[in-house]
C-alpha cells in the first residue's frame, strides 16, 4: 500500500507530496493542471518507460520517490533485490534525466525490468490508454484468465513448458527436413575433406618436426663445422698435438694446485670445482664428437621431406593454419559427418516427439478452455450486476471463448467481449460497439469484480469516468468506494459525483508566470473541500446552491456508507 508519494519537476509539477488514504483517495483540478503526472509518477515507480520529455522544462531531473507498506514476505522479496526494509515501509524512487533514468528499490539500485516485476505487483495503474487496451482479443483473455485464478494458472504453467519445447522439436524438424539439399551439399564438402586429410595422413607437430629436420639438413655442412671447430677447441686435434686445447689447459691447471692446496686448506673447494669443471668439458666434447659422427648430409631425405611438407601446407591452406588444427578440423568433421548422417533417423524421432507433444497439447489446451468457458460465464454475470448498479441495467457482456486455428502460448483459445448496451442490439464486439462512456464503465465494473479476491493492492484510476456523468458518476463514485474495502483506491477524475466518495481529496494547482507553468498539490478538508466540489458541479464556490449540492454529495457519501463498508 501506497503511504506517500513526492515529485519533483516532472511534468508541470514542480514539487508535490501525497499521503494517499489506505481506502479511496481522489484527485482533481482544471485541465492541464497536471493530474495525469500523479498517475505518470505512479506508472514510473511501477517500472514504466522513461522519457525525458517528463522532465520538467529547465529542470536537469525529475524524481519520483514513494514509500510503500509491505508485508514480511513482500520484504524477503525486497532484500533478495538489495534492498532495505525499515518499520515495514520500503522507499521506491525513479530519477530521470536526459538520456537515462534511474530506479531504487530501499536504497538500492535495480533494472527498470526488476521493478516492474515486483512494484507492478503491488501497483495496478490504469491510465486512459488501457481503455482502449480492454478492446483488443489479448487483454480481454488477459482479464478472463485473471478471474479464472490459480486453477488455469496451474494448468497454464505446464501448458507453455510443454508448447515451447514443441515449438524447439518443430523448429529441428523443420531445419532437417527443409534443408535436405544443404544438409546434403554439407556432408559431401565434409566427406571430401575428410578424405583428402586420411590420404595425407598427418600425425600431431608433423609440420613443425618437419621443417626443423629441413632446415637442419640445408645447413649440414655449416654445423658439421661449428661443431668440429668446438670439439678440437676443448679436446684439440689428432693431427696437430701441440695445438693448446681446453682439457689440455684444465690438465694442467689441476696439477698445479695440489701443493698450494696443501700449503692453505681454503683451495680445496676450488680445486674440486676445477675437477668437476674437468669433467664437465670431457663430457660436453664426446657428446660433440658423437654428434659431428652422426651428422651426414642426405639430399634423399631432404627432397622427401620437400613433398611431404608440400602435402601438409595443402592441407592447412584448406583446414588450419596448422596440423593440430587441421587435425582438430578433422575431429569436429568427422562429428558433424555422423550427426547429418543420422539426420533421417533423427527425422523420425522428431516426427513421433511432435506427434506425442500434440496430443499432450491438445488435451492440456481443453482442459484450459474448460476453465476458461466456467470462468467465462462466473465473470460475465458477475459483471453484469455492476454494470446494472451503474445505469446499465439492460447492458448484456459475454466473454466468447472460441478457438484459434492453431494452438498458441496460450491455449488454443480465441476470448472476445462480446458487449450490448440495449436488448434491441445484438452483442458485438467491445471495441466496435461501445461508446467512450460505456467502455469506462465497463472496465470499472470488470476491476471492481476482480479486485474482490485482491487485498492490499494499489489501483490507480485515471479518468475512469470519462464520458459518464449525473446519476452514472455517482455510481461509479460508490462502486470505487466499494472497490476500496479492500484495496487502495486512487483515482484522477473531473467529476465532483466522484470524488466525493473519496477518504482524502487532494487538488492540482497550477500557476503561471508568463514563462513557466507550474503546478502543485493539496489536500483539501471541511469547507475548502466543499468549495472545491461546487467548483466541479459548474458552480461558484460561494454560491449557496452550489456548496448546499456539494453537501448533499457528502451527505448522500455518508448515507451510502453500511452499504459500502
């Protein structure tokens, strides 16, 4: 429930602060006053789409703030969100300005989208495009199914589960069947590719392997000759014994230490460095020596290697930029090769899935149209008796529950209000039929009977009596009230019949400077309040006729009360 309500420079508002009644709360004032902005501001705290155009003219940003009394499990909710909860109230706030909005739920801010899913529960807000909305097929199923409450909604739940896994099945089927020449066209470039990798047969860093041993055996005879010059370098040459070589030179460096080591023990771990040093280069010049053995120039070799290199790079021009990844290609290929190649059988598991997800739809979408045709009739007699209570005695609604020519995400049924306003006319279509005053009654009688099983909610009306007047307002001001047993009611209207059924009455101002229009709001009480209802009869405010018809509006609220609460 709404406990207050603040905005600043949205619209022609320049700062404004509500404190709603828990039951009904009417709002009034001239046209163009700024009435539609309370609405406006509720419709941004429940997640609405920001415009910038709400800002205020030179204002930098416009802000909602509301501060809203939830109960424990409403507040779980809020903290799973980040918000903060404090004596039972949350604070939600919307900021707008120049190309982005901002939202805050209990200090905390969250997606537009997040809001509207939690805030929306809490608050209904029916501005006068919904009453046009209630024309089209989808709200009018939307509000059937409403009534119908947790029955269809269990039954509807599955339903969607199992239509979209139907619609994925279909969508595979469809994809197989229908690109049977692609399929095919892919599995031969696949098979072809295949191929040419087995008869090349790469093995894993065969490229990279390959190239090494090529670039060694371009070069033999420079190695061959690096490595003969290191080997006599550290173990000399055979032919030329008094060349100093790096064995020889440690040799003699060994014998040269014993005697200093004995005369100071602080060489010996040099001295055994030197030994390993010894040994380390014996080691390194027969490991060289090995190796120039070995090394043979092989121009056979190094021609095969050229045409085996030239097959891989035939390769990884085509399927990588090198062998594992051409072998990896291979691996993926050889996947895909086996799901085209069971795309028939999968053709056939597909058929009979879809043929079993049929039936499971079909029987799930009648017992949904059961629901809705019981609910149809319960909601359609319901109405009737309001729509009787607001001078429509003869007035004949029907929610006609036909069936589309395919089931949908829905159901598999077509909902149309059927509506007739005289017992001459036969019922036809709502949104073709109904006058602009007819629509507002029709919707407010919907909401009053669908509201009866709603506590704690928020509805705010926006010129719900639009088109309507005399005898007709005053029962729509009662059917508000009654509507605010349970919920909170807050309502815009332009009739005094109307308002004065309200709790608290809060009135729109607005001033103008020659340069900037500006508008604020107040509550009005005890004389002021009468003054302000003659003023809407079309009266003025000091003429004795019109504050003594404002007093029987008051009067008659009064009088109604047991029947209302």
């Amino acid at each position: 429930m709404l406990a207050e309500l603040r905005i600043v420079d949205l619209g022609v508002i320049g700062e404004a602060s509500l404190e709603p009644s828990p039951g009904f709360t009417a709002v009034t004032g001239e046209t163009g006053a700024g009435k539609t902005m309370i609405v406006t501001g509720l419709a941004l705290l429940a997640g609405a789409k920001a415009e910038p155009r709400l800002v205020r003219s030179g204002a930098t940003r416009a802000l909602v703030e509301g501060r809203f009394e939830i109960d424990a499990a409403t507040g779980e909710a809020v903290t799973e969100l980040g918000g903060e909860v404090e004596e039972g109230g949350v604070l939600v706030a919307r900021q707008l300005s120049p190309g982005r909005s901002r939202m805050t739920l209990g200090g905390a801010q969250i997606p537009a989208g997040a809001g509207q899913e939690l805030v929306g529960e809490w608050v209904t807000v029916h501005g006068q495009s919904e009453q046009l909305r209630l024309g089209t097929a989808e709200r009018q199923r939307e509000v059937l199914d409403a009534h119908a409450g947790a029955a269809l909604a269990a039954e509807l739940e599955p339903y969607r589960e199992r239509y979209e896994r139907r619609r994925r099945l279909a969508a595979e089927l469809a994809e197989l069947s229908g690109l049977a020449q692609a399929r095919l066209r892919e599995l031969d470039l696949l098979r072809f590719g295949l191929d040419e990798i087995a008869r090349v047969d790469p093995r894993p860093g065969e490229d990279v392997a390959l190239a090494a041993e090529a670039r060694l055996l371009q070069s033999v005879d420079d190695v061959r000759l690096a490595v003969h010059t290191a080997v006599v370098a550290l173990a000399g040459d055979e032919d030329y014994t008094d060349a100093p070589d790096a064995l020889g030179l440690t040799g003699i460096a060994r014998k040269a230490l014993p005697p200093a080591v004995a005369a100071d023990a602080s060489l010996t771990e040099l001295a055994s460095e030197l030994e390993g040093a010894a040994g380390v280069l014996a080691d390194i010049a027969s490991r060289l020596a090995g190796y120039e053995a070995g090394l043979d120039a092989d121009p056979l070799r190094l021609e095969w290697i050229a045409g085996r290199r030239a097959e891989l790079q035939g390769l990884t021009r085509k399927y990588g930029q090198s062998i594992d990844e051409v072998l990896a290609y291979a691996e993926e290929s050889a996947a895909r090769v086996a799901v085209l190649d069971s795309a028939e059988d999968r053709i056939a598991e597909l058929t009979a899935e879809l043929a079993q997800a049929d039936a499971d739809l079909a029987a799930r979408a009648e017992r949904i149209s059961a629901l809705r045709r019981s609910a149809a009739a319960e909601l359609a007699a319901a109405v009737q008796v309001e729509l009787a209570a607001l001078a429509m005695p003869r007035a004949r609604l029907a929610f006609e529950v036909g069936e589309l020519p395919e089931l949908g995400p829905h159901g598999g049924d077509q909902v149309t209000l059927l509506f007739s306003a005289n017992p001459g006319s036969a019922p036809a279509p709502l949104a073709k039929v109904a006058s602009g005053g007819e629509l507002s009654r029709v919707r407010l009688a919907l909401e009053v009977v669908l509201a009866s099983a709603t506590h704690g909610q928020t509805f705010v009306f926006d010129e719900v009596d639009a088109g309507v007047g005399g005898a007709v307002a005053l029962e729509i001001g009662r059917r508000l009230a009654r509507l605010a047993d349970h919920s909170q009611v807050i309502v815009v209207t332009h009739l005094a019949q109307v308002a004065a059924f309200a709790d608290r009455h809060y009135v729109v101002s607005k001033a103008d400077d020659g340069q900037v229009t500006t508008s604020g709001v107040r509550l009005v009480t005890a004389d002021d309040r009468l003054a302000v209802l003659a003023t809407m009869m079309g009266g003025l405010e000091s003429s004795e006729s019109a504050l003594a018809h404002a007093r029987e509006l008051l009067d008659a609220k009064d009088a109604t009360g047991a029947y209302l609460h």
